[in-house]
C-alpha cells in the first residue's frame, strides 16, 4: 500500500503502537526488568483494537486510579471494576476481555493512549496497594475480569456473549489472548461452545509471538497450524501480519456469518527492539544480569525514544 493510499487511522495507529512499546520498554528500565517481548509483540493490536475495531463506551474510571478498595461484595460498595476503564456494560456497546494478564503494562499504556487512564498513573505500576499490577486481576485498568489461569477468559467471554444474547444487546465481545493459551483443554472446550451457539458477536485476537516463559513454544509444547484447527472446529480463523494495522482492523469489518472469529496475528517478539533478539530463545521476561547490560539497555530505549521524536 503506497503512501498515498494509507488512510489517517493508519498512521495514528501505527504512532500508537511506537508510544506503546516505548512507555513500556520505559517502565522495563525504570523497574529494572520486566514484560517487554509482549509490548513488541502486541503493540500494533491494543492500538488497533482501541482505535479502530471495539465501539467501547466513555470511561466511567478514575483518571488516576484509585488504591486497591478490596474485593467484590456486597459489603463494599466502593469496589471498582477495571471494566469500567472500558465503559462498563452499555446495550450497544462492545466488551473487552483480557486474558493474559501478564501483559497488563501493554493494557495500561493502550488505556492512556486513548484518554482513558492518565498518564502519570504509571507511577503508581507494581508498587503495594495500587490497582496497576504487574500480573492484572478484576481491579486493574482495562481487566474486567480475573483471568486466573491462562485460558480463562475465553470461557467468560462465551458466558457474557450468551447473556447478551438473551438481552437482545447489541454490542460485541472482544478478546485478547496470547498463543500459549491454545496448550490448555479449556480453550478447545469453550471453542466448541462457540461454534455451537454461533455467537459471532465474539471476536478473539490472538497475539501469535511463538514464544513463552520456557522459550519457543515449538520446542515447549508445539499447538501446530492454528488456523487450520480452529477452522476444523467450525470457527472462521483468519491469520494476518500482527504489525500491518489496516490488516488487523479488517476481519473485524467484515460481515458476521454465525462463525465466532478468530483474527491470528503473526507478530514479533523483539520488534522494535533489535537489542532484544540477543536473549532468544527465552524472551518472557526481561531481567538485566549485570549493570553493563542494564546500561546498553538504557542507552538503546534513549536512542530509540530520541528517533521517535524526530519521526513524529
């Protein structure tokens, strides 16, 4: 596609993305380690997702979150839902579902991306008492749900998508979810349900890295081709490049057909990064070993962070 040719959103989106990576290889530097691979590899879809695909009411939230109020109950009524980040439930509005809820920094920097969570909340990420955990749960900005074990909400997705259905609302359910999460049973459990309710209001964006906390997932726990198993379930399952936006945003456009969708996208775990691909195979996580390498790191996330600037 020629320059000429890429629409505005496009170009919104693919600065999202960048300001994505960068406010969370920020954060890695700041805390000295961290979730890094998951901001290189999924950028371009919190951007995508956000900007163009979900239709997500006005945040009902507190710019600056407020410290953890406790768990859900009726004897708490000032419990917060992270949901609300997303607009809470509105008849014709769409959900959100998060699942891996490692990647939550990714979640947050998307949520101020789009106005929805202030910026200088950052400064409250992974420290006692606040909202803005490393590993998200129901509290946190943009996770309307614990997702528990990896695979989870998948499950909750299929549950709200048929409650809806019954309500005759009109919004979708959306859902982000990592590759590894099709190692676990329940996922090919619930994909039946799917299928056999035919709820095509329910979209899955799966962030397609190859990568978990042990390595490549080929070597850990090979899922095979994906697409094609997902489609022998009955499901419509598209595989896209996980960094072209206007691919991303397509599938979600297209005409509903009874067919959950499944939008597959192949990303990169160092992308953005090259730094990075010095720790392949093991990319999860990102611990620096020595101040030298703490160092090289810094240095490259200003040097990044400096051509951004001059690009936009």
């Amino acid at each position: 596609m020629s320059i000429l040719q890429r629409e505005a959103w496009m170009v919104d989106c693919e600065k999202m993305a960048q300001r994505i990576r960068l406010r969370v290889y920020e954060y890695v530097i700041k805390n000295r380690g961290g979730y890094l691979s998951q901001a290189c590899s999924s950028a371009e879809t919190f951007a995508v997702l956000y900007s163009k695909v979900m239709k997500l009411a006005p945040s009902k939230a507190p710019m600056i979150p407020l410290a953890f109020q406790g768990v859900p109950g009726p004897d708490n009524p000032n419990y917060l839902r992270g949901g609300l980040y997303n607009g809470g439930y509105e008849p014709d509005c769409d959900t959100f579902i998060f699942s891996p809820a490692h990647y939550a920094l990714v979640l947050y920097t998307a949520l101020i991306e789009t106005g929805r969570l202030d910026p200088s909340s950052l400064q409250l990420f992974n420290k006692d008492g606040s909202v803005l955990e490393m590993i998200s749960a129901e509290h946190s900005p943009g996770a309307d749900t614990t997702t528990g074990s990896l695979a989870q909400a998948i499950s909750q997705a299929a549950g709200m998508a048929l409650g809806r259905r019954l309500l005759k609302e009109k919004g979708r359910v959306w859902v982000f979810m990592s590759d590894g999460e099709f190692q676990e049973g329940q996922v090919w459990e619930t994909v039946q349900i799917l299928v056999h309710y035919k709820l095509d209001t329910v979209g899955v964006y799966v962030d397609v890295n190859s990568q978990q906390c042990d390595g490549k997932m080929a070597d850990v726990l090979d899922i095979g081709d994906l697409r094609k198993k997902l489609e022998a379930f009955g499901c419509r399952a598209v595989t896209v490049d996980g960094h072209d936006v206007a691919a991303l945003a397509k599938p979600a456009g297209e005409a509903r057909d009874g067919r959950p969708l499944f939008v597959l996208a192949k990303t990169d775990p160092a992308r953005g990064v090259e730094l990075f691909r010095e720790r392949a195979p093991k990319l999860h996580y990102l611990r620096f070993t020595t101040d030298e390498e703490f160092l090289r790191y810094k240095q490259d996330y200003e040097r990044l962070a400096k051509e951004y600037a001059s690009w936009k």
